[in-house]
C-alpha cells in the first residue's frame, strides 16, 4: 500500500504539479483502496520514467545494460531492483548507443533476468503494471519485446472479466532536436511492436508522451523547484505523466453523485488501445462546455495527440470544491458532450473535495489507432535517410577526388620489414663455435592470426 501524499517524503519537484485533491483528508482516509500499481522501466529513458513513478511508492524495476544510468536513481529505487543487463557476447558494452537491434540480442541473453522480474511478488499482486520506455533509445527499446512477451503471461492470470490484461506501457516518441535515421526506425518498430501486442489482446493501453510537443510547451514556462533549480523539459514531460497517473487513480477514492469506482478505472487502462489523460483545472461555470470538452480531449502538454473520435472507451471526471455546489447543467453537459465526441460509452464521476478551489476535469479516452505523431516521423524518417544517404556518397566523392589510387596497396601483408621479438638467451651467440652450435631464430608464430588488410 502507497503512503498517504502528505506523509510522501519522496515527492520532491514533482508535488508542485499534483492537485490539491490528494493532499485532503478524504483521499488520505481512502488512500488504502489506492489501486496497486508496479513498474518495470527499461533503459535510460524508461528507467527515469519509472523513477518518476517511483515517488508515489509503486514498486519499480530497473533493467538496463548500463550500470551508471541507473545509479541515478539509487536513492528512489533499491540496488536489489536496478538490474544490469550485461551480454556474454559483448562483455564490454554498457550500454547499446540507440541500437535497438543489439538491445534485443542482449535482452533475449538476459531472458532470465526479465523472467524473474514478471513472476516477482510486487509484479504478480498489483492490481495493474507499467512498463515504461523511450521508443527512441536502443537498451529499452530492443528488450521492449522480451518484456511484454513474459509480463503478458504472467499477467493474464489476472485478466479482468472480458479477459482484459491489466498491463500496459509508458512511452516516449523523439523530437524533431533528435536527430538521424535511427532515433526514428527505433521509434516506429517499438510502435509496431506495441500495436501487435494490443491486436493480440496480450495488454491493455499506451501513454504515448510527445516530445516534439513538449519542447514547444515548456520553452516558454519552465518548472523550477522551490530551491530555484530549473527542471529540464523531459524530466518535466515524465513528472507530469507520473502527476497524471496519481491524479485519475485517486478518482475512485472520492465520494460523489456519480462515482468512477475502481474496476471501471481498470477497465480502461486494460483496454487495448492508446491511451490520452488530459486535466482542466480552470473551469468556469459560465464556459461554453461544448468547447471545454473538445479542448480536454485534444490538446495535452506533454501526451501524444489523437484523432479524437470513435474511442474504444471513455471517461470524464467533475471535481469540485466542497464549499460550492456543481450546478446540474454543468454535469450533464458535460457527460453528453463527452460522449457525442468519443462515440463510446462513457465512466461518468462527480465529486466534491475540501481542498480544491475551482472545478476540475479530468478526461481519459481510448483510442484504437496510435498517435498522428507516427506519420510525421515516417517523413522525417524518410528525409533522413535521404540525408545519410547523400553524406555517404559526399564521403565516397571526397575520398576520390584525392587521387590516391596508387597507395591503396602501400599498407599490405606483402611488405619487407621484418617481425620484431624479444631476445632469449637461446638466441644468443658467444662465439665459441666448436662447442656450441649456433641456435636458429625461432620465428614468431602468427598462424592463428587473420592479417587480411
């Protein structure tokens, strides 16, 4: 079970983001039906959102072949749970250097390890588990597959009715700033790795953050801690996920007219599909509601952008203060303007706090098809490509243009010199020639070596 957030030590930047709701007394006396959560993060990027995560007291794994990407985390997250990926093939990597295809061959050799982070304990008791990645990366991204495979049966034991797999992922898409080919192919086989698992109906939703949006979003209000200490943009992006999830996993712990209880909250994190969380806290009771609501859906900070119609399911959350009452207008409206944009049925939640001041929202939707990101990194993917394709050729031209033809041969096996060795006694001569036969130089012995330069 989490601590309460007032009694959370561990907080840190990331309590400046989280609603005055979980700071009440009517979360803190609930905070027992908290749904259960674990967290499996991989790689760097994955390891720092799950760090985020962390916080809150959700048990939280780290796997990763980079020993010192971890070590950051150490004060959040204990040594027995930061796991070092190494490879017997490449003992002296650490780390994969974005190859996603190299962190799928030294994951598979750590099966092992992936194994017995799904049948742990924490992973096995949660009422739902995380797995967290940067789709950019090459650690994560490469074990990404090996992860799911394993967490995907284990969790099926405890499919929801409907035989949803209380299992999803957090993951990040690069920006535009991040540049070459490789940073994008990464991205789009994690995606398709993703989406495979979801047609399977081997897990439920993925958080998708955008950070292509974020850096646009952030410039131009950047989070500082209470110290002063400026935040950067991605640690900002994985806080306010992290913030997003506490925030809608406290919902069924309030009390109201109509109440989002905890197996629908399951329900839709469980539904295969992409996943959007989005928050209004500045509502007014004289807004156009229509628009409030098409706002809440399509415009996120951080979190991946969708075509927001025909979910597969929906929810919407009024919160209230208790000093005021929620006029009645207001709930239906927005109930039905909700439900005519996502065209599903809809979990529905009103519910009053001591501790808010203004209406809030919260909006979380399904949906069946992956962010409108994707597309755009098809075209940057191409435009690269074309890029590393014209500087190789550039490579090749430049190489030729120096006429050097004549000394591609000048360092060959064919050359006079001679191998040096160390002088033994043996090879010694002291020059009496009647009673001591001249040794011959043994020559050295480079059979075993390939010098095919």
């Amino acid at each position: 079970m989490i601590k309460a957030f007032t009694e959370n030590e561990k907080l840190g930047a990331i309590k400046a983001l989280l609603s005055p709701h979980l700071l009440s007394e009517e979360v803190k006396s609930e905070i027992s039906r908290f749904p259960s959560q674990a967290i499996v993060g991989l790689g760097q990027g994955g390891g720092r959102i799950a760090a985020e995560l962390s916080r809150f007291g959700f048990p939280t794994f780290l796997l990763n072949s980079s020993k010192s990407d971890m070590e950051e985390h150490k004060n959040l997250i204990p040594e027995e749970r930061r796991i070092v990926t190494s490879s017997k093939d490449f003992p002296e990597l650490e780390g994969t250097d974005k190859n996603a295809q190299l962190g799928f061959e030294i994951a598979k050799e750590n099966v092992d390890l992936y194994k017995k982070v799904a049948l742990d304990d924490a992973v096995q008791d949660a009422e739902f588990v995380w797995v967290t990645v940067s789709l950019g990366g090459g650690t994560g991204n490469g074990a990404l597959k090996v992860a799911l495979s394993l967490l995907s049966q284990v969790r099926s034991h405890r499919a929801l009715p409907g035989g949803k797999i209380p299992l999803g992922v957090i993951c990040s898409l690069p920006s535009s700033d991040e540049k070459g080919s490789a940073f994008r192919k990464n991205a789009l086989a994690g995606i398709s790795v993703i989406q495979q698992f979801m047609n399977d109906n081997k897990m439920g939703t993925a958080i998708v953050i955008d950070n292509e949006k974020m850096k646009d979003y952030y410039a131009n209000n950047p989070l500082k801690t209470y110290g002063g200490t400026e935040i950067d943009a991605k640690s900002y992006s994985n806080m306010v996920i992290a913030s997003a999830l506490a925030e809608v996993s406290s919902l069924p712990l309030l009390e109201g007219r109509s109440v989002y209880d905890k197996t629908e909250l399951l329900t839709t994190l469980s539904t295969a599909g992409w996943l959007s969380i989005s928050k209004n806290k500045d509502l007014n009771s004289d807004d156009n509601i229509e628009s409030v609501i098409n706002e809440l859906f399509k415009n996120n900070e951080v979190l991946a952008s969708y075509n927001a119609k025909h979910a597969l399911a929906g929810a919407v959350a009024v919160l209230y203060p208790s000093t005021k009452n929620i006029s009645p207008k207001i709930a239906d409206d927005v109930y039905r303007y909700t439900s005519d944009l996502l065209t599903t049925k809809v979990n529905h939640a009103i519910a009053k706090n001591s501790k808010l001041e203004n209406l809030t929202l919260y909006g979380l939707a399904v949906y069946p098809t992956p962010s409108t990101r994707i597309q755009q990194l098809r075209e940057e993917l191409a435009q690269w490509e074309q890029i590393e394709k014209e500087q190789e050729e550039a490579k090749k031209q430049a190489a030729s243009s120096l006429g050097l033809d004549e000394f591609d041969d000048f360092f060959s096996s064919g050359s006079s010199l001679k191998a040096r060795k160390k002088v033994t006694l043996d090879d010694l001569d002291f020059g009496d020639s009647d009673t001591n036969e001249k040794k011959k130089v043994k020559p050295a012995d480079l059979n075993d070596l390939d010098l095919d330069f």
